[in-house]
C-alpha cells in the first residue's frame, strides 16, 4: 500500500477527530484557524464551553507518541493563539475554555487507536 503524504494523513486524523467529536455533540466554531500566534486545529462548543482541540497524529511511538508531542512549547502556542482567538471572536469571550487533545496513533493498514483528553492541560 503505497504511504499518503504526512499533510494528508494529518487532514484525516483531523476528520476521525472531528466526527468523534460531533459524535459526542460537541458544535464545530472553527477548522484549522489560522493566525499569526499558531494555527487551531479544532475550535468546538461543548454546551456552554468554547474547547480548543489539538490534533495529534502519530503511526508509530518510536519517537514518543501522539500525546507525549503535546509539550510544554506545543502548549504554550496553542494557549496564545486561543487568546487571539478570542479577541477577534469576541462573542465567546465569556464562555468558559478548556484545552483538549486527540491523540490518534496507528499504521495505516490497523484501525486508529483514538484518545480524547478532555481538559488536557490548563492556561
């Protein structure tokens, strides 16, 4: 089976994420949001909580695994780019945030092992 490129592979873990998510009703606000402090890769509500997702795909553990690449320099670009966020989404700057990651790891040709970690790290 022929390797897809790193970019896709990402965009898919992005998708499995995604619908995981929306499967357990949290609302897509915002896809790969953009700006100069980092990028977002999920912006969900979860209720009555705005939650930054990171997306963390790995194929193998060899230089640590998905979870583990969520590192304190990781943390801290994704928690100023939320503030970013925040000011020019003002209308959910009062809502209460949390941070959450999905992990994905596994081979192409194995099914993905999935792991959300809600309130994974705090800002």
């Amino acid at each position: 089976m022929p390797e897809r490129p790193t970019r896709q592979r990402g965009k898919d873990a992005e998708g499995q994420a995604l619908l995981h998510l929306q499967q357990h009703s949290l609302r897509l606000l915002a896809q790969n949001w953009l700006c100069k402090r980092g990028e977002l890769d999920l912006v969900m509500l979860d209720a009555d909580t705005v939650v930054f997702v990171e997306v963390r795909f790995r194929q193998h553990r060899q230089w640590g695994g998905a979870v583990d690449s969520v590192d304190a320099r990781k943390r801290a670009k994704l928690i100023m780019a939320a503030q970013y966020f925040l000011q020019c989404e003002p209308r959910w700057a009062n809502y209460p945030c949390r941070f959450d990651v999905v992990a994905i790891e596994g081979r192409l040709d194995e099914p993905p092992r999935l792991n959300w970690i809600r309130n994974a790290f705090d800002s």
